[in-house]
C-alpha cells in the first residue's frame, strides 16, 4: 500500500509552510494576560497572503477559481498552520465553501466562492448546539415562510434583489453558540431542523435583519459570538435540503480540527525536545535522563497515532470508499486519539518544562491555551467511544 501524500498534496504543503514560516505565535497579547479577546480582528495580513498562495480555493473546483484538491489537503495546510498558532478562519470558511459547492445550488456557489477563494469573503460556521454535545442542528428551527403564520404564502425566491422575496423563503429562530470568527464573518452557515426533524444547513449573511452577536471568549482568547436568529430570512437557495450535508459538512470540520491538533502537538514536542536538549542537571542535558526520555517517547506514539487516525478519516471523507463501518466510525477515532492525544502532549511538555513552561514570555502557554481549546471543541473522548459503540452494534463485523 502507497501512503505517500500526491504531488499536488506535498505542493500545497511547501506553500503553507512558506506562508506560515513568518507568522510568529507571539503576534498578539498573551490569552493570560489579555482581560477579554486577544485581538478583534483576524491576522488579516496572513489572510491576503493565503489568498494570494491560492490556499484559501484549495478544495475548490477550477470552475471556482480552486485548485481542486481534496480534504486531505486542507488537512495537511491546516497541521501546518497549528504550528504558528495562525488565527485565521482557514478550517471554516474552506469547508462551509468545500460544502457549499459539493451540495449547494448552482447560483450561490457561483456568488460566494469565487471570492471565497480570493479572500473577499469569510465564511463561519455555528457547529455548535446548546451544550457541548447537543447535536447543532437542534438549536435552530427552519420552517418554510408563511407556515404557521397564517399567510398561507408558497415558496420561491425574488431574484432581481438577491434576497428573499415576499413570500417566499424559509424563516430560521434559535440560537448558535460559540461561533468562531463570526463578528468578522460575512456569511454564517447554520444547521437547522424542519419541522419533522430533518437537518438543513442554511446559508446567512451576519448583516441580514433578525440577526444578533453576543461576544464570547474562547480559551484561547479568540472571539467567539453567541449568534441569535429571531424570524430570519432566507431565500430557498441559502438554505441547502440534501441528504447528508450537514453530517459530511461536521465530518470535515471535526477531522480538520484534529489536523489541527496534530499540528500543534508535533511543534510542543519539538519544543520540548530541544528545551530538554539545552536544559542541564547534573552536568547533563536533561533529555539524557530516562524519566524525561520515556515520557517524551509516549507522546510520540499519541502523536502518531492521532496522524494515523487522522488520515484515515480524512481518505474516508475524501472518497467513496467503503469500509466495515460508516466514515463517521473512521472520525470518531480520529477524534479520540486528537482530544486525549493533544491534551497529553501539552500536559506533558509544561511538566517538562517545569517553571519556564508557565512563562508568558514564553509561546509555550499559549500552544497549551490553544490545545485546551481545541480538546473542549472535539468534546471528550468517552463521548466519542459511546458513539463509536452505537455504530459498531449498528454494523457487526465479521
């Protein structure tokens, strides 16, 4: 079997890791000393320069201005800029573009991704429910306009305006929690249910009339925003009604966040391995001594196992291959090996560190702040196993 990474795969790499090579984590305030968010806006200098690279249309189609790559791409960008701790929407706006294209109507792609690709727009995406593992959909209503409003108006869509017409469309209310990035974004994807339970995922644009941002604060000290939806509008191309969207739109947003948490396990490690390379006790370098050894060791195999599992859900989701279980089984393991992984390596280096590791003159704690937010994104690893459990007494093997 060929594991090796495509050529067009290794070029997108070469061009990520030149983007990145000038970021510097430290860029913004420490998330331990800043009272509130680090920053209001994005790395807007970084996001020109990926646009300008054409990483930003990676997953999208020539036809869009994309290069036409796959999701195991994005994946391989995105472990890149973990490194740098690059605060950029790069994981969202690609895969709410990446699902709009491969499930949306012809119209709004051809509105939206083009300038996707070229960084004119940003793209967020609320995959969050009321708690940390209600399913999103659930926490925004859609019904079509006029139903159970008396009315009686049918669907349809007022194309000379672009928005919705009278009578028209569909109406969304509930609330998202933690959206990341969307005070700064221009559309909100939202997963929503109909009335008989179906998931939708609609397409919002944040300035549209009904909607409203509260601002919160990630663990990382990046602004998050509670996005409130009370009666609003969408023309029936904004919203997308196909079968497995939503589920394949959350698949490539989880496998990307733990691309993610690879990313910034391999650079703690690096750290930790030449901080213990130069720290001496005794008259000898640390990384010399066993205990120090053994515990670095073990977190290079969490390390390679979240790679493994990470490949695996990300050909899955990448192809129509089948498998013994369904691609959300692939995922699922993908995610219990990123959340425990990524918190065990950032454990493991602060104790390696000691003292220093607590600095915030040092980037340390704040790849720590980043990993602690990323495992309460991917949610813990029991979750996931009871998932997992769910599908393998779906799909027997053997």
């Amino acid at each position: 079997m060929d594991f090796t990474f495509t050529e067009e795969q290794q070029a997108a790499v070469e061009a990520a890791r030149a983007v990145f090579s000038d970021v510097a984590p430290d860029r913004t305030p420490s998330p331990a000393l800043a009272p509130g968010a680090v920053a209001e806006d994005i790395d807007r200098q970084l996001w020109h320069e990926l646009a300008r690279t054409d990483l930003l249309g990676l997953t999208l189609s020539p036809e869009h201005g994309g290069a036409g790559l796959d999701p195991i791409a994005l994946c391989l960008v995105l472990r890149e800029s973990a490194k740098v701790l690059a605060r950029v929407p790069l994981l969202e706006s690609c895969a709410v573009a990446t699902a709009v294209e491969r499930y949306g109507e012809r119209t709004l792609a051809a509105e939206l991704l083009p300038r996707a690709g070229r960084g004119e727009l940003i793209l967020t995406v609320g995959a969050n429910g009321r708690s940390g593992h209600d399913p999103a959909e659930l926490a925004v209503s859609a019904r079509p306009y006029g139903e159970g409003d008396g009315s009686g108006e049918s669907d349809g869509a007022d194309r000379e305006t672009g928005g919705p017409s009278e009578g028209s469309g569909w109406v969304l209310d509930g609330v998202q929690s933690a959206v990341p990035w969307a005070q700064v974004a221009d559309w909100i994807a939202v997963p929503a249910h109909t009335a008989g339970g179906r998931p939708v995922l609609a397409l919002v644009p944040r300035t549209r009339d009904g909607v409203t941002l509260a601002d919160q604060v990630s663990t990382s000290g990046e602004r998050l925003a509670e996005v409130r939806l009370e009666a609003v509008r969408v023309e029936p191309r904004e919203l997308i009604d196909v079968a497995g969207c939503w589920d394949w739109l959350r698949s490539l947003l989880t496998t990307g966040t733990c691309a993610l948490a690879l990313g910034l396990g391999e650079r703690v490690l690096a750290m930790t391995a030449e901080y213990t390379g130069r720290r001496e006790q005794f008259g000898f370098p640390v990384a010399t001594f066993q205990a120090v050894a053994v515990q670095a060791a073990d977190r290079y195999i969490d390390l390679r196992a979240m790679e493994a599992t990470l490949w695996q859900a990300a050909w899955r989701i990448s192809t129509t291959a089948g498998g013994p279980l369904p691609a959300a089984g692939d995922v699922a393991v993908a995610k219990i090996w990123a959340s425990d992984g990524v918190r065990r390596v950032v454990q493991t280096a602060q104790h390696l560190h000691g003292g220093f590791g607590a600095d915030t003159d040092y980037p340390l704690h704040r790849y720590h702040a980043w990993a602690k937010q990323i495992e309460l994104s991917l949610g813990p690893a029991a979750a996931h196993e009871e998932a997992l459990g769910d599908l393998l007494a779906a799909h027997p093997l053997g």
